[in-house]
C-alpha cells in the first residue's frame, strides 16, 4: 500500500509539474499586424504591449525580406518617437541560426521581438528546427512579446499560408473555394487554433480563408486587414489599430463537389473593430 501510495503521489507531482509548464507557455504576448502603414497610436500600443523597463530592449529579424537594411532603419524610425530602448537587429542565416550563440541568446533574452514582412517561406526556411526557433519559444515562454507584420504575421501560427496554391491554371489567385488549393507549411507554432491571414479586407482574401477553413475545420481562420492588428495574451485576444479583422470558424456540414469545390452550413462569422475582442478556441 504504502509503494502504491508513492507512486501516485509522483504521478501527481509529473501532472502538476506538467500543468505548470504549460500554463507558462502564454506568459508573453503576440502582437501580430496585417500589413500596411502602422500608425503612431499603433507602434505606441505595441511598446505598451512589450512593458518594456528602462535595460529592455527590442530585436528585429529581417529574414523574411530581400531589402533588410530598408526594413530594419523604417521600423526603427517608427520605434524612436515612442520608444528609447536599444533596438538591435540580427538577419541571421541557416548556419547562424544553430551556431551563432550569442545572437541567439540576445534574441532569447529581448523583451520585444519583431519580424519584418516579405516573404513568410523565406523566414521559416531559416528558422525551422533551429536553436533560434526554441529561443524564440523561450523569449515568448518568459514573457517577451513577439510581434510581425505581413509575412512576420503570417508565420505566427502553427499552419502556416505560404501564399501559395496547387491550382494554378486560374488567371487570378485563388479565383474559387477549393478544397487541398491553399499550400500550408509548418509556421512558428505561437498560434495553435487558429491560422492568421494578413492584408485582408484590403486584398479581398477571402476565397483563400474560407479554401483554408474547408482544409482545417477544427481551426478558427482569422483575416487581419492592413494598419490593423490583433493582441494575442493567453486565449483573449483584442483588436487594435485602424480597419477590422475577420474571424470566421465551425463550419458544418462540409462537403465536396465538382473539382474539389466545397460547400458548407452554419460557419460561425464575425467582423471585429478596434477595441473590440474574442477568444480563441
């Protein structure tokens, strides 16, 4: 009796220990912006965000775009108004990504991360199953705040859009609602229920959300508009900025039919404005 009461008490422990664990996962928060011009008020909520302290400081990884010089000094000008931390910028390679600690360590310990737009496959492409993807996971875990617009949006979630479809004979993108049309990869992971779009409303995007929707049922997909974006603290999230954010989720009774079109009853659909929240499943 006395071993089996021992043992259960360890099991208890592994569980609690494993509860803890998880729930410090959403200790920092996400910041994740559609695209397009970030306005004052925007860039002052990010900074109010990240709570940074006087010996904070903020790292950008421009890995996603062919012009980082550009995009690192556009962010930085936009920082400076509201904002006197040290910004640093690292725009590592595949190589650097596993053996250049120190880099790796600065981005570990930032307090605000940003991840520059441009192409999302080209970030991943670097960070994927790398040192600095669990460094990354670590600064999130401890409580710093990772923020990205347009492709840096896009990466954000665990099923990633790549932007790209298999149907390519269609002289616009994404002309129709097709089921296994939208390319998906593996994105960061920070996002697990729900796959973010970006530049939505703006862009008409949402043939290619609702091809995604039929592809995921069991995911929220949420369409984040350019200058606009959502904060994500645990499963609460609130929209900030200057448009609106779709969110659309539990589609029934989905079907298949000519060419792989798809239709389905009931999907749950709403349109947020600034201020405005939701929860994620």
């Amino acid at each position: 009796m006395k071993k089996i009461f021992i043992r259960r008490c360890a099991l208890f422990a592994i569980f609690i220990s494993t509860a803890l664990l998880a729930y410090g996962q959403n200790k920092g928060s996400l910041f994740i912006i559609g695209g397009g011009d970030r306005s004052p008020a925007l860039m002052k909520e990010l900074v109010e965000t990240a709570h940074l302290s006087p010996t904070d400081y903020i790292v950008i990884l421009p890995m996603a775009t062919s012009i980082p010089e550009e995009s690192i000094a556009y962010f930085s000008s936009q920082l400076s108004p509201v904002c006197s931390n040290p910004i640093a910028s690292f725009n590592f390679t595949k190589a650097q990504a596993n053996d250049n600690q120190s880099w790796i360590d600065s981005v570990q310990n930032a307090r605000l991360i940003y991840i520059t737009g441009g192409d999302q496959n080209k970030f991943m492409a670097v960070v994927s199953g790398s040192k600095l993807y669990e460094a990354l996971h670590s600064a999130f875990r401890n409580g710093a705040t990772i923020s990205g617009t347009s492709a840096g949006a896009a990466v954000m979630s665990q099923i990633m859009i790549t932007g790209e479809e298999r149907d390519k004979s269609a002289k616009d993108p994404f002309k129709e609602v097709k089921k296994n049309n939208a390319v998906t990869a593996q994105g960061m992971g920070f996002v697990t229920s729900a796959i973010i779009d970006q530049h939505f409303i703006i862009r008409s995007r949402y043939n290619r959300l609702l091809s995604i929707l039929a592809d995921h049922p069991d995911k929220m997909v949420i369409g984040i508009d350019e200058s606009t974006a959502i904060i994500v603290t645990g499963k609460k999230v609130k929209v900030a900025g200057e448009s609106q954010v779709v969110v659309v989720s539990r589609p029934q009774k989905l079907k298949t039919f000519s060419n792989n079109k798809v239709a389905f009853k009931d999907a749950r659909i709403s349109l947020f404005a600034p201020g405005e929240g939701f929860t994620l499943k």
